[in-house]
C-alpha cells in the first residue's frame, strides 16, 4: 500500500500487563460452513470475472427475485465438492479445532438417499439428494481435521405429509447413520434462516407456531436420543427485532424481500430450551442482489470504513440482547458470516476483507463467547479457499495467522481504539506467559503508531494494493508449496520502542 501520510498524529501506548480480563473464549471461535449444495452437487452463486474483482467491471443487475436457487442470472451448477482432495483436507486440518456446519438454504430440500433407492431423482416434496456416500465423505472429513459437526435437517413440504406437523424420519435417518458410522452429530439447528419461511424452503403457508410445534418435536426426540448433542436456534437472519437503527440490514436485507418472522414470534412457543443462541450475519448484499436491495449494499470503497466495521460487533450486542432474552448464558454462535449475502462481494476473495474479517474475530470476543461459522471454507466468493483449485485466499492466511497466535484469554483494550484503528488484546495460543495484539490500521492514508513496552514479535499482513488477490507477511507473499505444504509464518522482530504500522495493514505484536 502506498503511504501518504508518515506522520502519526499520536503514539497508541500498549501495555505488557493489561488489567482486565474480560473472558475467555471458544477455542473453536474461527470455524466454518460446507454448504449442503457443496455436498450434493447444485446451483451456487455464479463467479465473478477477473475484471469484475478488480473492479474494472460491474456485475450484471439483477432487479427482480423468482427462487433465487434457480435463477440463471445468479447461480450456476457445480458438481458435488470433493471431500477426500488433499490440498482441501490439509489446509482444513491446518486451521486447527473448528465446528463444521452443513446446511444452507438448500439444506431445507434434501433427501437424504443413505440407502440408494432414490436413483437420484429426488422425491415428491423435496428438491435434492443426498447420497450415502456423499454424507460418508462428510463424516471422514470431520473426523481427519478434527473438527465437530453441526447440521440443520430438512423441513420442507416432504417432511410434512398431509400438511401435519414435522415427520422425524429423515431427521432420524441422518442421525443413526452417521452414529453408525462412527461420528456423532454434535451440534443440531432446526432449519436454516426459518424466519423467511417459504423462501427459506418450508411447506406452503407454514408459519411461526408451526415452526414452534416441529422445533420441540426434533429437538425432543434428539434430546432423548443423543443427549450430548447440542440444540441450537433460531438460525435467523436480518431480524428486525434486532437491527439498530444505524444499519444496512444484519441479515444483508434478504428478510427483507418476503414474509418473515422475528425471534420472539419463532421460539415464544417452544417448550424444549436450547443450549446455544444463534443467527446469521453479513455486512449487507453483494453486487449480484444490489440490484433488488441497493440500500443493503456497500461500494467497495467503504468497504475498510469504520462505519462498515461495525456492522459485526453491532449485530453481535443486538443479538446479545436476544441470546441473554432465550437463552440466558449460553454461548451465541454466527452459524453463517461474511461480507455479503449473494456469494460474497467482488472485493470478498480480495486483502480488503481481511479487515472485516479479523476485526470480527477481534470484536466479537469482547461482546460474548461463541462460534463464529464463515460462509464459507471453499466456495464461491467468499470462500477461505478457492472453487474447485482449493487454492487459499488473503482470508485463508489471516485466519490462519489467528489461530496460531491469538489464544482465549480477552483483555480489554477499548481504550487504545481511534478513527481507523481498532486493537483487541488475547492471550498467546503456544500458551507461553503473555499477550498478543492486533492492531487494524484501516486508513489507506495515514500511518499509526504505537509504543511497544517490551521487545516483541511482529507479523504485518498487508498487500500490495487493496484488490490484490494475494497477501504479504512482512513484505513476503504468502502461498502454499507443492499441493497444500503452508509457508512458515515467520515474524520480525520489533524492538521496545515505537513501532509503525502502515495505512491498510493488520498486525498481531506478540509480547
């Protein structure tokens, strides 16, 4: 990034011993989606061009919604996501303990043919098929990298024969499968986003009270039958009873366009109480729905803007308020994250979303403790990894960075804070005595400073320009080697004194 402004206007003085605790945090903070169309095979959100990541070239308007899932302007198919490649199962393993979740939209819609019979026609009711062994690759997956699996089960007009309450036996089906086979379902979310209903993919004029009914129905099941599994709800997205009045629409404005329900009017009835909270977040619509939603988009060039940074944790204490409302101290999980429903935006697989990206991670362990699932590990736009090439992006690396630095002990650093600089404080992850900062200069401009009490270790990420589809770690691409070999994440070090960080760059200072 080119610097214009060297003169800092003041030195950010870190402290070796900060004060406050203020939690500590899931282990698993970081983890991410497989979408269920990834699993099946389907349509997705249809790539961006080179030129319209750049952004030399705009996406083409979309004005008008049908099913979205269907519509050739916006999606395309892709066949079913290989599961066993290497360089996918390694750069997973890579990123440490993390939750895997299967669901989506299209998760709503699918047959799940674990004993062949289906010839893979989907049956009356439902819209897809998944095959026994697809969901085997799914449970080996989990298994090498270590990870823990939630899913949300089926629930549209094939779950609910005559129009009656929710039949369990796909749900049953899914789970003595895979307890079968070795590998428990850990974590379990009715339906994905169930406050849009139908456009979600429930049954004709289904409605909150169903909802309510079909919830305590699984859940009860599941509860008297795989007791350690985790009830997770409501899975909601853009609920109007939880946006400030200072947003574009926590859920990217999708609610928007149909029939929706709030949180209160889906659990209020509900009988079984759940462990976690959760919901769903993006930092607005992308290009590909701007169209439809052009007040839920941001351009590109606020996307490193302090207003746009705040969406996350601004959702997160809406959402807060929910959580402590039904599910009074229990962890609240973003079982769906990124910069923009619609597949992500042009800049998503760019450097400008490592600055949302970490400043998420940061800002969310000073608001509560839970799970963060990005949408999603490796496809489309917002994938860490590249479609089909499984190749990492800038996010990949910063997350990864992450991981391997920032432990679970949050300290509070508010202070430190200013225009274009936002600083979180944890624990170190090797679990050697003292602290790791990040410091996120998000100005294109200006350099800041800060005052190192001590001698430290220091990783700059930054790029060369903005829209640069690689990234740098003091000066040195990042890339993989042979098929899925990570470089080493080599630091500086940065002697006790003032240290300057350049316009555009995140840093982590190990102390």
């Amino acid at each position: 990034m080119k610097n214009t402004n060297e003169n800092p206007r003041e030195i950010i003085p870190l402290e070796a011993h900060p004060s406050r605790l203020i939690r500590h945090v899931d282990e698993r903070l970081m983890s991410y989606n497989i979408e269920m169309t990834e699993v099946t095979g389907g349509t997705f959100w249809k790539a961006y061009t080179a030129e319209q990541i750049a952004g030399t070239a705009e996406f083409p308007a979309v004005t008008a919604f049908t099913d979205v899932t269907a519509m050739p302007e916006l999606m395309e198919y892709y066949p079913p996501i290989d599961l066993y490649n290497e360089r996918l199962r390694e750069l997973a393993k890579q990123l440490g303990p993390a939750w895997v979740r299967i669901s989506g939209t299209w998760a709503t819609k699918t047959y799940y043919d674990l004993d062949g019979t289906t010839g893979g026609k989907a049956p009356e009711g439902y819209a897809n098929v998944l095959t026994k062994e697809q969901w085997l690759g799914v449970l080996d997956f989990v298994s090498y990298v270590g990870a823990k699996l939630l899913i949300s089960v089926s629930n549209c007009a094939g779950d609910h024969p005559d129009g009656g309450p929710l039949d369990l036996t796909q749900a049953k089906k899914i789970f003595d499968f895979s307890h079968r086979h070795g590998v428990d379902i850990d974590a379990i979310e009715f339906m994905n986003e169930p406050n849009m209903m139908e456009m979600s993919g429930a049954p004709k004029g289904y409605t909150a009270a169903d909802y309510a009914r079909d919830q305590d129905i699984l859940y009860g099941w599941v509860r008297a039958n795989y007791p350690h599994c985790l009830l997770v709800g409501p899975c909601t997205t853009g609920d109007p009873s939880a946006e400030s009045g200072e947003n574009k629409g926590f859920g990217a404005g999708i609610a928007n366009l149909t029939k929706t329900c709030t949180t209160q009017e889906l659990l209020a009835g509900t009988r079984i109480p759940l462990d976690v909270f959760s919901y769903h977040y993006y930092n607005g619509v992308s290009e590909r729905i701007a169209g439809v939603m052009p007040s839920a988009h941001w351009p590109g060039q606020l996307a490193h803007s302090d207003a746009y940074l705040a969406v996350a944790p601004d959702c997160a204490r809406a959402h807060a308020a929910l959580r402590d409302q039904f599910v009074p101290g229990g962890q609240m999980w973003v079982t769906e994250s990124g910069d923009a429903g619609g597949g992500g935006d042009t800049w998503a697989s760019t450097y400008l979303d490592v600055l949302r990206t970490l400043n998420e991670l940061g800002s969310y362990g000073t608001i509560t403790d839970g799970i963060i699932f990005h949408n999603t590990l490796a496809s489309s736009d917002y994938g860490f990894l590249e479609h089909g090439t499984f190749l990492p992006r800038p996010n990949y690396f910063a997350v990864l960075l992450w991981n391997r630095l920032m432990g679970t002990a949050v300290y509070d650093c508010e202070k430190l804070n200013r225009e274009n600089v936002h600083v979180y404080c944890h624990s170190r992850r090797d679990g050697i005595p003292g602290i790791v900062y990040l410091m996120i200069n998000n100005s294109l401009t200006d350099t800041i400073a800060a005052a190192l009490p001590k001698d430290a270790l220091r990783y700059t990420l930054h790029a060369q320009t903005m829209r640069s589809s690689t990234i740098r770690l003091n000066g040195k691409e990042l890339a993989i080697s042979g098929s899925c070999s990570t470089p080493e994440l080599t630091p500086q070090l940065q002697p006790q004194g003032t240290v300057l960080l350049a316009p555009g760059s995140c840093t982590f200072l190990v102390l």
